[in-house]
C-alpha cells in the first residue's frame, strides 16, 4: 500500500513538473485570439476583433482578446505563458 502511493505521488509530481517545463516563455497574440475563438465556437472569418494586447493583471502577463460578432461582445483574459483562458465576459451588444 506505502508503495502504491509513494507511486502516486511521485507521478503527480512528475505530471506537474511537466505542465510547468511545457509552459511557453513567449507566446504569439495569433495563439491568443485562436484560443478565445476555439472556445467559443467561432471563426476569425465570423468576428471583428476590437483588442487584441499584452498587458498585466494581478502582477502576471496576459493577452487581452475582445472581438465582436453578431449581436455579442466576446472579453477574454489568457495567460501569456500558458494560454489558459482566467476570465471570459460575454455581452450583448446595443
């Protein structure tokens, strides 16, 4: 039993030892805004992007990613190193 999860804890440790090297030192605005549309479900044919910046929140680089499309406004902050989406904001529009 004391080996099963020695075991496991090591391969959790291992696991996110790996997810901290695949982190991207730099990371492009293009990566940024195909993540907010793959999470959407939209095209860059289908959306007018309105911003698309670095900037930093809470002391960390983020991409901000803001596009329109139809009667919605799409906000996204994303991890500059990661691509992790931290927030969405999705409006109507006037």
């Amino acid at each position: 039993m004391k080996k099963i999860i020695c075991t496991l804890v090591i391969t959790t440790f291992i696991l996110n030892m790996g997810a901290t090297v695949f982190a991207k030192e730099h990371t492009t605005v293009e990566e940024a805004k195909i993540i907010a549309l793959n999470k959407v479900g939209l095209k860059a044919d289908n959306v007018f992007f309105t911003k698309a910046k670095e900037d930093i929140e809470h002391g960390h680089k983020i991409w901000e990613i803001e596009f329109v499309s139809g009667d919605k406004e799409y906000e996204f902050d994303i991890d500059f190193h990661t691509l992790k989406v931290l927030d969405v904001d999705i409006d109507y529009r006037d």
